[in-house]
C-alpha cells in the first residue's frame, strides 16, 4: 500500500538516458515511506489508484521536477560588500578594493564580529529565497572566518540552518579561501595552520561534509592545495576546488587527480583538465553568478566538457563579492543565455549533476524508484520555461519526502 500516488500532469524525471528531460507524460508516481515506490505512465498502474494508496492527489496538469539542488553556496557570513560593488562601478579594480580593506578581507573581519544568531538570521533569509525557488537542498562553505573558532562557527550555522529550515545540507570546510591578516606574507604557514589546526578542529566537531579550497594566483598555489588535499584524505574527507576561474593553473586536473568530487568556476579550464575530469568523474560546477557579476569574458569551455562526457553543474556561488545571488532559477537563464547550455542541461545541473557534486546521488538529483520523493510541482507548460524566464516563478508545491510543504 501507498502513502500517496500523485496523478494528473507530466514530470521531468531527468534521468539520464531515458529521453529528454526523462519526460513521462500523463504521468503517476507513488510514495510510501518518504521514497519514490512508483513512478511511471499512468496507463501503466497496476490496479486503480484509490486502490493501492492511502491519498490520490491530482497535480492538474502541471510539471514535476526533482527538488532543485544549489551545490556551491557561500550563504553563511557577516556585513555586506554593497560599498565595494559601488567602488567596482566607479572602476576601482579588485587590489584597489582589497587595499581599501575590501575583498573577502572585508566579510572576514565582520564574520568574526557575528555572533551564531545574526549569522543564523542573514543566511536564512538568503536561503528562504532558495527554497522559495524550489530549493531542497544546499552546499554551504566556510571561508569566512580563516581562524579555528569562526570557521566553525560557520559550519555549525550551516548545520543548524538545515535543521531549522527542514532543507538537506551539505557543509564544506573551506579555510584555504583566502589568507588572513595575521598570517600576511606567509602563505605556506598559513596552510601548515589550515592543515593542522584549523581542519582538524572542523573534522574533530563533525562539521564538515567535504574540504574545498581557491586554487588561483590571487590565493592558493597548486602546492599548496596538494597540501590542504592530502590532509583531507587522512581525515577521511572529499574534496572539491575552486579552480581555474581567473587563469590556467591546472586546478582542474588537480582536483582530478585527487578524485574530486567536483571542480569549479573553470572558465580557464583547458582539454588536459576536461580530459581528467572526465576519467575521475569529476562534475565542472559552473557558477554564471559570479561570472556575470565580474564580467568575465572567457567562457568555461562548455564544448569541451559535452565531448568528454564531464558533468555539468550549475549553482549559485551566493557571495557577498563575487555572486550576490540567491536566484537558481536566474542561474539557470544564465546557464543558457551567457553559456549557452540548453534548457535541459541547465535544469540537469540543478538537479542530477549537482546531486553528483555533492555525492548525493544515490538519494537525489533524478525521480527514480528508491529515491527521495522530494519534487517541485511547477505551473508551466514546458521545463524549458525553468530557464526561459526572467524574474519569474512558476513554482506552485515543494513536496518533501513526499508531503507537500
Ligand atoms: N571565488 C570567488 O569568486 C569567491 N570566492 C572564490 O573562491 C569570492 C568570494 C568573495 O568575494 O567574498
Ligand atoms: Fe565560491
């Protein structure tokens, strides 16, 4: 018997290798216990609905997705860098605005002011609008504290903000983001500092899920992410890497090498690093956010990735500097209008590849029998709408392990 069997429209599976959009039209699909029992035509049920479940419940001809999946997420800091976006505006450029005691600098002076509270309250508003877009679930990174007590503040925030909003988290420490004051001009002690203190303490805590790090001339070395990654393995954690976003430094590759669970930004990234993501499984996360707000002109190279079968990504990159956002669905235009992915690549990324990102797949990512019965209802008549919009929000339920929320 079933909890609930939903009947009456269309759902985008996104399974792959089952059509595009693993579309089932005039569709069924059965919950019992939180998990997907049934899903298929409705043709194909085996007895009459009333029949095999406790509740039938119509979705009037709508569309069903996999609950969305915003797998790089920065959500979790103090003050805001609306002074520095005005600087920007007026042409300072990134070293003026990091003289000017701007930059990641900046949110970590005021994430470390922030007691557990107002950074509770901040990042709960940033994830309301998320969720409000058909979020379920999120990665959340440290990287702004860069010392052991406020980077754990971080990810006991993260952690709570799950708990209290009912949404899946998934937290990432992230003390190689950028080097603090106190340890200016001394880079490799800081990442002794990282590797022995400030990890450990966050793996010690159950804190984190997996260990990212910014791999690029203006922050960490190629050396020294092999370092913070060496150190993560010993402790039993997965990584990821921003990588390659501003230049060619091999990050991709790194991370590769390293059995990454993702590597992203990538705009640099070149064939020798696609190839390696592809051999890993590695998914490329393209964040467009920060694209966009940098105006970078080098596109991640799109092409390569779909000749070499590496998994595309799509999330937010939510920032106070780099990616104010706290839109999917507008990443998912952008995916598209800016990438030029497709309409079910982009919803892909949001859903089937970010669940990879986040090693989740198992659970999440595609409706399939045996996983979450997490969906979006949506009021559309096409999915491709998800990414055709601007500005606008089709979304009508979010059901959670098979409850409409
Ligand atoms: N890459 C980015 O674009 C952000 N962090 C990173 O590693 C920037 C974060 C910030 O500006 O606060
Ligand atoms: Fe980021």
């Amino acid at each position: 018997m079933l909890d609930v069997v939903w009947l009456g429209g269309n759902i985008a599976s996104m399974e792959a290798g089952a059509g595009p959009w693993g579309a089932i039209r005039d569709a069924a699909l059965g919950v019992r216990d939180g998990r997907v029992a049934w899903i298929g035509p409705r043709a194909a049920l085996p007895a009459p609905p009333g029949s095999m479940a406790r509740e039938v419940r119509d979705f009037a001809g709508q569309w069903i997705t996999p609950g969305l999946i915003d797998c790089h997420t920065h959500l979790v800091y103090g003050g805001d860098r609306a002074h520095e976006f005005e600087m920007r505006l007026q042409g300072a450029s990134y070293e003026e605005i990091a003289r000017a005691g701007g930059g990641i600098v900046s949110t970590v002076k005021a994430t470390r002011a922030s007691d557990e509270g107002s950074l509770l309250a901040s990042a709960m508003r940033r994830l309301a609008a998320l969720t409000a877009e058909g979020v379920v679930a999120v990665e959340i990174k440290s990287g702004y504290g860069l010392d052991v007590e406020t980077e754990l503040k971080q990810l006991r925030v993260a952690r709570r903000l799950g708990d209290e909003a009912g949404v899946t988290v998934r937290t990432t420490f992230l003390g190689a983001h950028a080097l603090p004051a106190e340890f200016a001009g001394r880079a490799d002690d800081y990442i002794d500092f990282v590797c022995t203190d400030s990890m450990p303490a966050a793996v010690e805590a159950e804190l984190p899920d997996a260990v990212d790090a910014f791999c690029e001339s203006i922050a960490f070395s190629p050396a020294q992410t092999e370092r913070v990654f060496r150190r993560a393995a010993e402790l039993g954690l997965a990584v990821k890497l921003h990588a390659d976003q501003l230049s060619d430094l091999g990050g991709a590759a790194l991370a590769a090498r390293h059995g990454a669970l993702s590597a992203d930004h990538l705009e640099y990234t070149g064939e020798a690093g696609a190839k390696a993501m592809a051999a890993a499984g590695t998914v490329a996360v393209l964040l467009p956010g920060a694209f966009y707000t940098l105006r970078e002109t080098k596109l991640p190279p799109i092409d390569l990735f779909r000749r070499h079968g590496v998994p595309i990504a799509i999330a937010t990159d939510s920032n106070p500097g780099s990616s104010p956002a706290t839109s999917i669905l507008m990443m998912l235009n952008m995916a598209c209008t800016l990438f030029r992915m497709t309409p079910e690549e982009a919803l892909a990324g949001a859903t089937r590849n970010a669940a990879m990102a986040l090693g989740m797949q198992a659970t999440h990512g595609t409706l399939a029998e045996g996983k979450a019965a997490d969906f979006c209802l949506w009021d559309i008549a096409d999915p491709a709408e998800l990414s055709y919009r601007i500005g606008f929000n089709p979304l009508s339920t979010v059901v959670r392990a098979g409850n409409p929320t």
